[in-house]
C-alpha cells in the first residue's frame, strides 16, 4: 500500500518527466489518498487553464484519466490533521495526506519537498522518485 498526494497524480496526468518513475513505483500496489484529493486535483486543473497553461478540453481529458485511477480513499482524522498543519505551517490539504499515510502505516509518495521532510520527522517512511 502507498499513499499518494496530488503532486504524484498530477505529474502521471499531466505527463510529467516523473510520470515513469511514479508508475513503476505504484504498479501492483494499492493506492491509498486523503479524502480531499480529488478536490485537490480539480483545483490545481482549473488552475492550468487560470494561468493559461491549458483550456477546457485538457482539463476534461485528465480529470476523465483521474478517474481511471484505482484509488481507496482512507479516513482522516481532520483534528490531528489540523494540529500538523498548525505546528509544522503546512497546508491543511498536505497535512491530511501526512496524517493519512501516518494512521495507514503506509509510506507517502510525494513531489513535494517540505512535505516530505515533515512527514519524515513524524516518522512515515518516504518512497524517493528517483
């Protein structure tokens, strides 16, 4: 089981130089996300088109691939969540990703570097994209 946040999902939907690497990490494993990232993908979509980096269509296309993707989504305990985020100035959305791999003991894939570091320090292992 993996967890995974939206950095990692974005960058297989969007056709990132890490798209390759995340598969081959995943491929077998059961992937385990907050319940927030799909909101979260949209979100960072409707982004692109915001700042012009893609229309309508393109949007269309990744959240149809979004939801190819065989996710489980876990409970998340928002308070202690909330908490994280708090001490550690994260974002709510990369706290519930943190304290979602943390009550699965389940290592976290991420992209994102302080998210990273933070989950490490509270001890979740973390799969490196190399």
């Amino acid at each position: 089981m993996i967890v995974v946040d939206t950095s990692v999902v974005l960058a297989v939907l969007l056709i990132e130089p890490e798209r390759t690497t995340i598969l081959k990490r995943t491929r077998g494993k059961r992937i385990l996300a907050a319940p927030s990232l799909g909101w979260e993908v949209g979100n960072a979509l409707v982004a692109l088109v915001r700042r012009r980096r893609a229309d309508y269509p393109a949007v269309e296309r990744a959240w149809r691939s979004f939801g190819r993707i065989h996710l489980a989504y876990a409970n998340c305990d928002i308070s202690a969540a909330l908490r994280l985020a708090t001490e550690a100035s994260l974002y709510a959305y990369d706290a519930y990703v943190i304290e979602t791999a943390r009550a699965a003991g389940a290592p976290l894939l991420t992209l994102d570097k302080k998210q990273q570091a933070v989950a490490a320090e509270r001890g979740v292992e973390i799969l490196e994209i190399t």
